[in-house]
C-alpha cells in the first residue's frame, strides 16, 4: 500500500569462524610501511580492541594486493568461511547485526518484566499492558501446533467473510469493482491500484492521497518474459488455490462448496493461467524500476476529474467506503487533492478491464488474499508460496520459528519492542556519541559544498541551508519511552490469545487504519518510518530528515569502544550516504522544507547531469552473476542515486573522520589495533569501509537485485567508490591506472 518515497542505505539483510591470515605485504607497495615491532604506548589493549583487532584480520586476504582489489583484500576471508544458511538470501554485516537483534528481543519475549526505573504506579501498569500485549502476539505465533489444528480454516473464513466469489458478478458493474478494491484495501491487499497516504509533494506540510501501480506478484516485467519464472509461478498460484479452495482438502466437511457454489468444479489450471495473463499486462503497463522517483510521472485530480479519466472505479463511492470502513467519514469531497503516480497505468487499467472477465477478476482478487495471508496458517496448506522465496532469493528453509515470529511482532508493534529493546543495548551515552558523529558528517558536507567548482554560488548557498534544515533521528523516537504514549500509539489494536492467523489481519487492518486517518492533517516531522530494532537508515527528502534506528548503531558499524577511525570508516560513511541522498538525483528535487522545487539554477542543474552520466556508464559497465552463470550488466540509472550517494557518504565520512581529529585531541580515540600496526589509521578507516560490506548473495537474489533494487551489489558498492577516490587511492599508495586507481574517476561530491 504504501510507496513511500525514502532511501535506504540497503534492501536486504539477511557466521563468522575464526581463521588466521599471513600478510605477505612489505609496505613497499601500499601505505607505510610495516612496523616490526609495535609502539605499546599507541597501541589498544582492552579485550575489545583485542576481539576487534581478531575480527578485521580473520575477515581480510592480506595475499591480495589491495590496489588490485580492495573487495577481495578486506573481505576474501568474509566470504571463504562463511556459508549462507539455507533460510537465508544473503549473509553480510547487515545480517549479522539483525541476528544479534533478533537474539536480544528473543530474550525480552520469552523473559519477564522487568519494569522501569523512577516511574509512577499508572506508568508501570501501562508498561507492563504493553509488554503483556507483546507476549501474547509472540506467544500466539510460536504455538505451531494450535496453528495447525485450525489447518486452512481460518484463510478459507476470511474468504467467506470478504465474499469474493458470491459477489463475483457484480464486478460487471462498476459499482460492484469499486467496492470489491475498496474493501481488500482495508486488509492492505490492494488488487489493480495501490493507495498511499504521504506528503503533499508541493506542501511539505500536509498529507495527501496518493493512487499508484499494484504490487504484482513477481517483482517485475522481465520475470514475466522469463519461461522458467512463469512455471514456477503457475506451480505456486494453482498449488494454494488448489489447497484453499478445493473442497476434497477439508476434512470438516465441504462448507466450501456451499460457500463457492462448487469449489471443486473451478479449473484451477484456467484459472492460474488467466491471473499471469492478467498480471502480464498489469506488468506491462507498470512504470518501470528507474523511473519510481521519477515526480514529472505524478498528476493531481480531484473526484470529478478522477471519474472522468478514469471511469471504471465510482471513486466518490470507493473513497466513501474505504474511510467509512474505518469509521472515518467527510475525508474526500469536490476539493480535496488527490495525486496520482502514473496516469498512464490508469490509462492502461481501463483496457484491461474491459478485456478481463469477471472470472479472471474474481481468481485475482481470492489470489491475493491468499497470497498475503497464506503464510499465517498451518504449513501442510501454505507450502506451495515458499517456492516464491527459492524462485526470487533461492532460501531453501524457513527461518528459525522464533525469529520469523519476532519479526512478525517489529512489523506489527515495533514501537512497542524497540522500547525494550532500546533499553537493553541502546543507552543515552550511544546516542549522544552518534550525534556528534552526525554532526561532524554535516559539518563536512557543509564544507565541501563550497569547493564543487560545477555548483554556483547561489545554489551552493541554497544547499548548505538544506543540510542545516534537515532534522536528524538517532536511535528512537523519543514517544516510545513514554508508557502512556506508547499505550495511545496501539490504541484500537486488538490481540487475540492463540490466534496468529486473526492478529495478522487485525495488525493488517490496523496499519491501515492509521495510514488513512493521516490524510488532510498537518506532516508529523516526528514520526520515524522504522522501528528501533531495524538494522538500515533512511532519507526522506519531503520529510527532510535521516534516521538511524539503534538496530544499526552496534557493533562493527558503530562502538563507543572503537577507535574513532573504524567508527567514521562503517557508521560515518552510512550517515554520510544518507545526508548525501538529499543531493543526489532525486533528494535534489526538494528545498530545504521537504517541497518539491526547482531551486538550483540552470548551469548548476546541467553541469550535474553531465557529472551524473559519468556514474551511469561506470556502474552500467559492473557486472553480476546470473542463475545461469551469465554476467548481467548493472543498471546505471537504476542505481544512481545509491551509487551517488556512496561516493558522496565515502568522501564525506573521511572528511569527517580527518574533521575529528582536529576538534579531539585525545589519542585514545584513535589507538591503533593489536596485529594491525603495519596499517596507517587513513588505511583502516578505507578497510573499516570494505568490510561494513563484506558479504555473500545467491544468485537467485543478485538476479532480483539487479532487474528491480536501486542498490549496487555490496562488492561493487567498495569497488565503485573505492575507485572514484584519490584519497584512498594516496592512503595505500595505489600506482596510476592500477585497478582501483583508474585515471577516469567520476566526481561529484
């Protein structure tokens, strides 16, 4: 439902093994030279420099030259000893981070409360509903075996409740299709279009409806032109109609025939292949990947113009009945705004429909409820959807019950989890530490504005204002800390005793709820699109802020123990990537108070595009390993605006780091590390960077990345920018035109 515009430093997160290396390297082809014998007085000897110090080393190929690849030089051992589990894409940092947050909240769930310090009896008695409400959803998710007693039931129920196939011939009528997508809306089970509710793109100050293209349910049009994929696709659709609709499936008698008029004599085959057919032209129709920040695709209507170009919805009545299901009334009138993100997919809808029978229709509709709320019953009934994850990410198993569980309770009370979970590993003394960091990465880029010769002085002036605006989220929203907010953020959110199934269609239900009653009030600039416990950051260029959730302020991105180097090298440039965002192709769209303005002059705005094209063909040339063993190029303007703000958050965070070193003269901040002596502190900020992105994908993953993420592939992230910077190209003394110090380096920040 919602396609909120923000950027985050990574789409998928997904152990480590001791190992010894033996560095071959001299000094004489990199960085200073090697010291036989270290200096004890600079030298950090705590047992966690000591576990740092092991942890870099066992991680790097010291056999390779770093010049050569720098990839290879600082994660080679990453990816030797690693392997990735059979539940997972993907293994990296990232992952390893989520693991041990995964491991804390598993001990808050399945602990006891634990109470808070200097509170009032109401503060305590509301902390505790809070926590007691958290337990009872985990405790409901970790009984598999009440689960697979109701088997299908509770799928097939809320079937019979929506009554997709008894009205199914209304859907002639376009009273009768409204209302179908009005009420799967409410279950955030949108069929044909989408609905968002986010920022007035030209009034930062307000919330807005926004219409765009339905989520379909292979990631994009290449898959859909892929054989291979659309078998697996046709065996995963007819597999879960065929466990949810067939009737010789339930053993308690065959109310599903009363309920479809004779589930059994549907052809499920027919029926699979008119959904890809339909999902085929939806695909065909649908904006495509490069262009989803594209805002010259966003059109306003209000309700007549809306009925008028698009006269297969009565969009009076699906508003009205949308909100009315939410007891919300008089949200939408003759004046109310309405954008939409790509007329043309409207556009295209209206043939489509009149093309499609009310059968397809019908198949479509139950397709996706079953799609989305397959995965909360009894596995005998959902094990056709776990193809989908083989098929896009090549998992082979199911995480472990308790972290899918865990998981389940972040996407449905995160807030409410990232209190407690805050209280165990994120204290006051973390974020102030990271503020500052913070606030020495904005410094930076305030300085460095001034010194881009292609940016005029007007727009120059304009951009440091903007980095002064944007407001900054460390660790948490302070709300979450107060019980009696915290008791008001859930209020309406029922949680059932020993029923998964029913409290993931009420969290469902209730995340939409609080979505619609946003529309028409004022922009909350507090509010955080990620819960604590999340182990990414984001940019949101019409909120005009970057946040950094506590899940990714820990160890090896972020320590209060780590020497000041290693910090800026991981976390630094993270928080530079994203203020860099707020500059990058789309994030340079938007002033200072979030709107949507065309506030650089015409010399600046051409000189970025002649500098951005540079970054286009360099990471167009990169290259990844296909299912098959062919090399698929990556897409450049797909990317650019991660692989921008990666050049820019590298180039930042090391100027902050050398900013840093003026402003605290306190050598214990930058200690050198047991065993790596031989490596400058310039080297190991650069290597801190390398393994921040250490990591291994399968296939199946790159492949999906590649047609559908705006990120880069982790390798090509250090690769990319590593060879873009004559700073580190002088930290390790690379010769001119070795592989990671071409002479043709893209420059923009």
């Amino acid at each position: 439902m919602n396609f909120k515009n923000i950027h985050i430093i990574l789409s998928f997160i997904s152990l480590s093994l001791m190992v010894s290396s033996s560095p071959i390297f001299d000094g004489g082809l990199y960085g200073k030279a090697m010291k036989n014998k270290e200096d004890n007085d600079d030298v950090c000897s705590t047992p966690e420099c000591v576990a740092t110090s092991e942890r870099i080393l066992k991680y790097m190929n010291e056999e390779v030259d770093p010049c050569v690849d720098f990839y290879e030089f600082t994660c080679g051992n990453y990816m030797r000893i690693n392997t990735i589990p059979d539940d997972q894409s993907v293994i990296s940092p990232f992952y390893d981070i989520n693991i041990d947050n995964i491991n804390v909240a598993r001990g808050i769930l399945e602990g006891e409360y634990k109470g808070i310090n200097n509170s009032t009896l109401e503060q305590q008695n509301l902390d505790e509903k809070t926590f007691k409400k958290l337990k009872t959803f985990y405790n409901g998710c970790m009984d598999e075996q009440n689960i697979k007693s109701k088997d299908k039931k509770p799928l097939v129920d809320l079937l019979n409740q929506l009554e997709i196939y008894k009205n199914k011939d209304t859907y002639k009528d376009v009273n009768g299709l409204t209302a179908l997508n009005a009420k799967l809306m409410i279950y955030n089970a949108p069929i044909l279009f989408g609905f968002s509710v986010q920022t007035d793109l030209w009034d930062s100050n307000n919330e807005m409806i926004y219409l765009g293209q339905t989520k379909l349910g292979l990631p994009s049009k290449e898959y859909y032109e892929q054989e291979e994929a659309v078998t697996k696709y046709k065996e995963i659709i007819k597999g879960m109609l065929t466990n949810i609709l067939n009737d010789e499936n339930q053993d308690s008698g065959n109310f599903l025939t009363k309920l479809f008029g004779g589930s059994n004599e549907r052809d499920f085959d027919k029926l699979t292949d008119s959904i890809i057919e339909l999902e085929k032209k939806l695909a065909n129709i649908a904006i495509p990947p490069e262009k989803k920040f594209d805002f010259s695709l966003v059109s306003k209507f209000n309700i007549k113009s809306l009925n008028e170009k698009f006269p297969y919805i009565n969009w009076p009545l699906y508003f009205e009945t949308v909100f009315g299901l939410v007891n919300i009334k008089n949200t939408v009138d003759e004046s109310t705004l309405i954008f939409v993100y790509g007329p043309t997919y409207f556009e295209g809808l209206n043939n489509i429909l009149k093309e499609t029978d009310v059968e397809t229709l019908t198949a479509y509709a139950e397709w996706t409820i079953i799609s989305k709320y397959g995965y909360y019953i009894s596995n005998e009934f959902n094990k056709p959807l776990k193809i989908m994850d083989k098929l896009l990410y090549g998992i082979e198993s199911d995480p472990a019950r308790s972290e899918y569980c865990i998981n389940m309770v972040d996407t449905s009370m995160g807030m409410a989890l990232g209190r407690f979970f805050v209280d165990e590993v994120f204290n006051n003394n973390s974020r102030e530490m990271a503020e500052n960091l913070l606030e020495n990465i904005r410094e930076s880029m305030k300085e460095r504005i001034p010194k881009m010769s292609w940016i005029d002085k007007q727009t120059s002036k304009l951009a440091i204002e903007k980095v002064d605006a944007i407001i900054q989220k460390i660790g948490y929203p302070d709300f979450i800390m107060d019980p009696a907010k915290l008791d008001e953020e859930y209020k309406g959110f029922e949680i059932v005793n020993n029923d998964f199934f029913t409290n993931m269609v009420n969290s469902s239900k209730f995340i939409v709820s609080k979505i619609l009653k946003e529309v028409n009030n004022p922009t909350d600039r507090t509010k955080w699109l990620m819960t604590p416990l999340t182990v990414n950051a984001y940019y949101s260029p019409m909120s005009s802020d970057i946040n950094f959730p506590a899940g990714i302020l820990r160890n090896p991105f972020f320590s209060s123990t780590n020497p000041n180097y290693l910090n800026y090298g991981a976390i630094g440039v993270i928080m530079g990537h994203e203020l860099t965002h707020a500059f990058d192709n789309d994030g340079k769209e938007f002033d200072k108070n979030g709107k949507l303005s065309n506030w650089w002059t015409n010399s600046a705005t051409e000189e970025f595009n002649k500098l951005t094209q540079c970054f286009v063909e360099q990471y167009g040339n990169y290259t990844v390993d296909g299912t098959d063993g062919k090399k698929i190029n990556v897409n450049g303007k797909l990317t650019l605006g991660e692989n921008l703000a990666d050049n820019g958050g590298l180039a930042c965070g090391y100027d902050a780091y050398k900013r840093s070193l003026s402003k605290n003269k306190n050598k214990n901040n930058n200690q050198r590390l047991p065993g790596l002596t031989k490596y400058s502190q310039d080297q190991l900020f650069y290597i801190s960077f390398g393994q921040a992105w250490c990591g291994k994908l399968r296939p199946e993953l790159a492949v999906t990345q590649s047609l559908t993420d705006e990120h880069s592939i982790n390798n090509i992230r250090v690769i990319g920018a590593l060879s873009n910077s004559k700073e580190f190209a002088k930290a390790f003394k690379c010769k001119p035109n070795s592989p990671m110090n071409p002479e043709k380096k893209c420059s923009m920040y």
